[in-house]
C-alpha cells in the first residue's frame, strides 16, 4: 500500500501505516486521512500531535484511550464531558490506533483503550 503526496509516493504497510515514520508530514498526515474518510478539525490535530510528542519525546510511548482522554480532560475545558466519545468523533475507528496511524507512528499491538 501507498498514498500519493505532492507527487512523491509514500510507501505503507499492509494497514496503511507509514513503512518510514520519517516520511511523515501534515501532507501525509492529510492524504491518509483522506484515505480513512477522516476530516481533520483542530480538535483532532491537538490528538495527532499530543501522540506525535508522546512517542518521539517520551521513549516511544503509545498513549491508550484512558490516558488520552485524562490528558484532554485538562485542555478541552469548553466541553461540557471529555471521554472516549468525545476522542471517537474525531477518529471514530479508535482514537489510540486510527490516530496514530494518521500521526505516522507505528501501529499499536494492543487492544482497546484501557
């Protein structure tokens, strides 16, 4: 599997998950959405960014669902309910794994959120 960006093709695995973590851009990051039906508002670029930060600054760190929600809870102050809902509208096939597939990290082996 591959996607086409600015003319260069990126390649991916089998999952759709950057093969080179460092081919990733917003670009990218754009066209494999695109890829998943996913639009990207602010709101989910703040996700892609905190697991981008997470994995490359924190010893490869791959936050699950409950750790993703406690850290949005503190920033997401203007919604009235931060939890995994308010994760799965931006990414609705799984904020941990869809996420971090738009946010070219590796593809995560765990199951589920918590």
């Amino acid at each position: 599997m591959s996607y086409e960006v600015n003319g260069s093709t990126i390649e991916a695995d089998a999952n759709g998950y950057l093969v080179n973590p460092e081919d990733w851009s917003e670009d990218v990051a754009k066209a494999i959405a695109e890829a998943e039906g996913i639009t990207l508002s602010d709101r989910a670029w703040e996700i892609i960014n905190y697991l981008r930060d997470e994995y490359f600054n924190h010893s490869a760190n791959q936050p699950n669902e409950r750790h993703m929600v406690k850290h949005f809870k503190g920033l997401w102050t203007d919604l009235p309910k931060v939890d995994a809902k308010a994760l799965y509208v931006h990414f609705p096939m799984g904020p941990a794994k869809q996420a971090s597939k738009i946010a070219g990290l590796p593809e995560t082996k765990r199951k589920g959120g918590y």
